[in-house]
C-alpha cells in the first residue's frame, strides 16, 4: 500500500531512510492557515519539480537529505513568487528575477542549493521538466559567487591548547561525578519511569491515578528516593530535586560521553549522533588492548548507509560504557535487550532520548520498535567548561593561521569565553595528535598520548590497518588525520626550529642558523612555503627526547637505545638538539645509572650514553664561554 501520492503536500520518505526512521518531505510549510489558490498552484509546482529530479532525471539517485534541501529553496522561491505574483517555472527561466530573489534576502547556503538545482534541472532537460531553466552562462556565474561566498567561510579553528586541555578535564571531570551517582540514580529512573505516579508530588500522584483510573495510592516523592550524596550533585549543578531535573542531567551526561566520543575518535557530529548501541570493540596486538568504535556514515555514499570504524583510547571506551548503560535503562522500560534484539543496529541507538522517560515534556514512545537519538545541543554544556581567550591564546591561533585577522572577528576578541562548534575537536585532534612537537602543554600531551599512540598505529599511510578502517571512505578521520601531519610537522618545525629563543645544537640546527645569518630565512620562516615543503616530502620534522629529527628518508643512525646518543656523539645532519631537554636527560639518566649494579653490562651502556651527552653538553658551554 503506497504511503503517498502525488498530490498529496507530505510525502512519506520513511522506507528510503538509511536508518527506517520517520523521513518526511513537506510542500506547504512555507506558508501558514489555509492554501489559497495561487499557493496551491506553487505547491504543485514545488511537487513537479522533485518529482522530475526523482523519476525523470539520470543518475544516482539523491538522498532524501539533499531533496529535502531542494525543497527549502524551492520554498523560499515559492514565497518570493507569491509576493510578486509570478509563477516559480518563471523566476527560474529569468535571470533578472533569479537577480531579485538573490537580492531579496537570499542567503549564502540558500543561492549555494539554487545553483546545485539549477545544474540539476539543465541536465534533466525541458522535456522532462516542461519549462526553460537559466543558461549554462547565467549558471557559471552564480557557481563563481558560490565560490566567493565559500572562501569568505572561515576554516573551523583548532581549540587553543590551554582552552582545549581544560575542556578535555571539565569532560573528565563531569564524567567521574556522574559514575559516583549513576547506579544510584539509573536505580531510581527505572520505577519512576514505570509507573507514572512514581516519584511526583502527592498532588500529581493523585491527578494521574484519576486521569489514569489507577487505585490510590501514595508513592514517596522524588527526593524521598535520594541520599545525601546525590542530592548534593543536584545542588552542585543547580537543579532541583523533582524528575524533569532528572531528565535534564541524564540529557546532559549523554550530550558530555557524545562529546568525549568525538573528542578521542574525530567523528563528525552526525556520526557520533547516530552511533548504535553496540558500537563498542577491541582488538588485542602483541598483548596490548586497543579500543574500536563501528559506526555508520551516509555522508559521500548517494544517502546509502556505510559502515565505518574509528579508533579510540580508554578515555573514549569508558565514555560509550557509561552512555550505554543510561540507553540501557531507558530501553529496560520498554523491556528491550538492545544487545540480544535481532532488529537493525539502528533500531536502538546509543544515544537514545531521554524523553521515553516521559519525566519532562511530552512523553514519547517508540515506533515499530524503533527509538530515536536525543536531542543534544552543546549551550547545554556545565558552566566553565570552556576558558576566555587570552593574549596566548589569540598567539597560538596567529601562529598556527598568520594570514587570519583573528583579532578582527567577533567571536576571538580577548576576553570573551571561548565559542565552540564540534567540528573543533575534529581540527584540533587532528592537529594535535601527532608526534610533531607542536603540542608543548604538558596536560595536553598527557592527555592526548594514548591516542597518538593508537592513531599513529591505525591511520598512519603505509599502515596495514589504514585500510581496513578507512577504505573508500573520502571523509574519514584518518584521511584528515593524515593530510594534517605535515601542517602539524611544519608548525612544530618553525615553532621549535626556525623562530625558538632555546639554544640549539646538532647538525640541522647548525644549517639554519647559517641560513638565517645569510638572509635566506623567507624560505624558513613563510609557513606555507615551509608547509608546501612537507607535503612534498622536502623537509619533516618529528619530536625526540633530546629535540627533534628532520630525516626525510630511511635513518642512517638507527636508533636502538631511546637516548639517540649515537645522533649526538656524531652531529648528525638530521639532528635538532634542545640543550635545555638535554640537560633534563642528562639529570634523569644520571639518576639511572646510580641506581645500576657498576659490574653489570647494562651499566656500561648506559654510562656510556651518559658521557656522550655530557660531553656534548659541556662542548656546548664552552662554545658559548668562548663566544
């Protein structure tokens, strides 16, 4: 039995849904009250234009996500069409009128969808259509206003390193607080959620049982139900004590295990939005455990469901187990066992809603055992989780970005609290979480070291893993994750290398210094040339414990002890020393080797490599003495 029809002004997309949840597509929402007759008019000819771009155009099919776009600017022509008495087939045969609707409050992403039709409805041809579109030349030149308009849209940003630790920590944070009241609290949601008098005020109790024909009964209050402990975690976060506060901090505990998911895995917000319950795997190398995470995509695959996997550290892991155990109670109202249901993985998602709870607002109940995700915005975040730029901050950013005027946009000016988007952490994971150096505050490298680690193994090119996890992918993190390491390697050369007031050594060191003194320091100094440089393989640089390496090809000195004397004993050309981190090697490995039996072998060895950096060092101080 078909859903729809084609007159009807909804047409039910459901069963194209990647994921068989409810998928609508509506012809008259851009007015209100009753059509009149020339707005009916406009609907039939929003309809025949879809209808067209469904049945009658060659190709892929397109996804109800980009029809649905389609449709917001068919609306909005429609409304511009009704105010001016013209017909839509009209103003998109005439160039003057596409002129006056562009004029008319049209914005970027709205003339950007109307030159994608546009193409679309030229290759579909009049026969099909039954009515003349603009020419190819008109079309050319809103594709090149498109593309002003999309270079005037700024790069999302890397989080500065000190505003991005402290976030990471305040996720940290709110996530240990929570599992110090989370049995306690999912022990209580489960009878209230169960019974609708449960947990209310005396006088709610007793309107349900008559609304509900349920027997008197009396059911302790929701803060009955609390020990002192959590009712301390409510005050702390300034709810009260009643379930639509419940409600929100379950809310707000999924909207931090989402975002500490994207911020150890790189997922866009939609993957991480859409993540089944059982998305969780491990894997086991040479004794190690490493974390997996399964999801899906439909972005780049014609709104066709693609499996995906990312890797992820403990951090991450942890945050998926305890935002599976909140879906797992709300599920257990309903009696489902996501785990063992024999339904699609996206029947039951990880971030399910938590308004099947029926606490705060309208209640909700699944659709042909299907639950939606919840609604999670990021203004909901805890206060404080995120710093006020300061003058390093707004320094990092120039240095990371020089051709930015970040100091003349709104959203950076000194002072005001940091403003996040998600896809931010996709950048700055991406920038961050490489083995370059860049990152020189200590939280952060702490933080972020277990997923450089695993990120290094799983996504690195030439990595046996790399295709297994992003395959044909376009879009995966990995790709991102690669594309960005020689920006994050140039970054930390110039920043470490090139423009450092630390006293340097080594044989790479020494070649700069004399380039600079010979004035040939633009090719050094001008980041994208110095970035073009490592995309091309001419320069790299990677942190060591000493300093740094700039060896582009295979290593002539490889490195079997960690300490890299043999570099130093020998100058190395590849070598970047730190004489300030030598001399904190030099402090802990002399710890070391007084700790060790002076008969044994190991003693001898790492004596030796001892006195090699002190050699170095002191040959350092007397070149210094002797300048």
């Amino acid at each position: 039995m078909p859903k729809s029809t084609y007159s009807d002004l909804i047409w039910d997309f459901t069963a194209y849904n990647p994921e068989g949840k409810l998928s609508r597509i509506h012809f008259s929402s851009w007015t209100s009250g009753s059509l009149s007759e020339a707005q009916e008019k406009l609907t039939r000819e929003i309809r025949s234009v879809i209808f067209a771009l469904i049945w009658r155009r060659q190709g892929a099919p397109l996804s109800t996500g980009t029809l649905r776009n389609y449709v917001s600017v068919l609306s909005a022509l429609a409304v511009f069409a009704d105010g001016t008495n013209l017909s839509i087939r009209t103003i998109l045969g005439d160039e003057g009128r596409l002129q006056e609707f562009s004029q008319a409050g049209c914005s970027g992403w709205l003339f950007e969808t109307l030159s994608s039709l546009l193409t679309l409805l030229v290759r579909t041809g009049i026969p099909s259509l039954g009515f003349r579109v603009i020419g190819d030349k008109a079309i050319s030149q809103m594709k090149r206003k498109n593309k002003a308009y999309r270079a005037s849209i700024k790069q999302h940003p890397p989080i500065p390193t000190r505003i991005y630790s402290h976030l990471i920590s305040s996720l940290q944070s709110e996530l240990k607080s929570w599992l110090q009241v989370e049995e306690e609290l999912l022990a209580v949601m489960l009878p209230c959620a169960s019974d609708p008098r449960a947990g209310r005020t005396l006088s709610r109790q007793s309107r349900i049982a008559k609304v509900y024909g349920l027997p008197h009964q009396t059911f302790p209050v929701f803060e009955d139900l609390l020990s002192e402990r959590v009712k301390v975690y409510f005050r702390e976060r300034k709810k009260t004590m009643d379930l639509g506060s419940l409600s929100s901090l379950l809310g707000g505990v999924q909207l931090i295990t989402k975002t500490t998911v994207q911020t150890f895995t790189g997922m866009r917000d939609d993957e991480a939005q859409s993540l089944p319950y059982d998305c969780l795997d491990t894997s086991v190398v040479n004794g190690q455990v490493h974390y997996l995470v399964k999801g899906r995509t439909t972005k780049f695959a014609n709104g066709l469901v693609k499996r995906v996997q990312w890797v992820t550290n403990l951090e991450g892991h942890e945050a998926i187990k305890a935002a599976q155990r909140i879906a797992r109670a709300i599920y257990s109202v309903f009696d489902v066992t996501p785990s063992a249901s024999r339904g699609r993985l996206e029947d039951h998602p990880l971030f399910v809603s938590v308004a099947y709870l029926g606490f705060a607002g309208i209640l909700r109940r699944p659709e042909n055992g299907q639950f939606s995700t919840g609604l999670m915005t990021h203004r909901d975040f805890p206060a404080g989780c995120f710093l006020s730029l300061t003058e390093q901050d707004l320094q990092e950013l120039e240095q990371i970005d020089p051709h930015r005027a970040w100091r003349s946009e709104a959203k950076f000016q000194l002072g005001n609290a940091w403003i996040f988007t998600s896809h931010q952490l996709r950048r700055s994971l991406a920038l961050y979480a490489q083995r370059s150096g860049l990152v020189s505050l200590p939280s952060l490298r702490r933080q972020l070291k277990h997923i450089t680690e695993a990120m290094s193994r799983y996504y690195a090119r030439g990595s046996a893993y790399a295709v297994n996890f992003i395959g044909d992918d376009k879009d995966h993190f990995g790709l991102e994750w690669q594309a960005t390491q020689p920006e994050s390697s140039a970054l930390s050369y110039l920043l470490n290398v090139v423009l450092t007031d630390e006293q340097l050594f080594g044989g790479h060191s020494t070649w700069v210094e004399h380039r600079l003194k010979a004035k040939a320091s633009t090719i050094l100094a001008d980041r994208e040339i110095t970035v073009k440089r490592f995309k091309k393989g001419e320069l790299a640089y990677r942190e060591t414990i000493i300093g740094g390496c700039t060896n582009v090809g295979t290593c002539e000195k490889v490195a079997v002890r960690w300490l890299h004397a043999d570099c130093v004993r020998d100058n190395c050309k590849n070598l970047v020393g730190n004489v300030s981190k030598l001399e904190r090697v030099i402090a802990a490995q002399q710890t070391m080797v007084e700790s060790l039996d002076k008969g044994t072998v190991e003693y001898r060895m790492e004596a030796d490599d001892l006195n090699i950096l002190v050699t170095a060092r002191d040959a350092i101080r007397d070149k210094k003495g002797a300048l």
